[in-house]
C-alpha cells in the first residue's frame, strides 16, 4: 500500500509504501558531522507518526531532547543530519497495539535530526 505522508516537520509530501518488510529512509540534508556506532549515545529530536498524521511524540516543539544507546549503528546516519525513517508494521508493533495510539499492523514514520552522539 503506497500512503502520502504529510509531516508538519517537513515542507512537502511524500508518497511512500508501508508495506515493505524493512524500513525506509532518507535523509534530509547531507553533513559532516560525526556518525554513531552501535556503542555511541545519541541526543536526537524527533518527530514520530503513523500515516494518517496522528502524533505520537514530539520533541522538536519542546525544550528536551530524547537520549538513547545506539543498539545498531545506522548507515549514513551523522550528527545534524534530519532523517526520514518509515517502519513496517511488522517491524514496529506488528499484530498488537501500544494500548494507545498505535494500532495493530500500523507503520511508524520518524523523523529525527541527530543532535549530539558521544
């Protein structure tokens, strides 16, 4: 099934399908900053919604970042570099839900600029 995403963080629209068994990415703007491996901590902001729009989390509105552990080092990926990743239902949540606003077989759209790895 091919969707048209509308991300507020983004200018324009982009069609993509979601039913792909891997995640779609592209990135927004090429840098030369540091990239992550998978031992490197990442400060990112990021945008994350399912293909009709609704939001599930966003922290390019608010004062705080989100900081994580990279478990796998993602390719191309460097810091202030803004990516567009779409996740497949099977690999998001799958058959189940959240319990609140992902459902079953849903596909996750983030989009995260990489602020800080250390």
């Amino acid at each position: 099934m091919t969707v048209l995403v509308r991300n507020p963080c983004f200018s324009h629209s982009q069609r993509i399908n979601v039913e792909h068994t891997k995640e779609q990415r592209r990135q927004d703007y090429p840098v030369q900053g540091i990239s992550p491996d998978e031992w490197s901590t990442v400060e990112v902001n990021q945008h994350i919604l399912l293909v009709n729009g609704t939001i599930i989390k966003n922290t390019y509105d608010g004062t705080e970042t989100d900081i994580f552990t990279m478990a796998e080092a993602i390719d191309g990926l460097k810091e202030g570099g803004k990516f567009l990743f779409v996740v497949p239902p099977d690999l998001a949540w799958g058959k189940r839900d959240d319990g609140n606003k992902i459902g079953p077989h849903a596909a996750l759209i983030f989009d995260i600029r990489l602020e800080k790895v250390t």
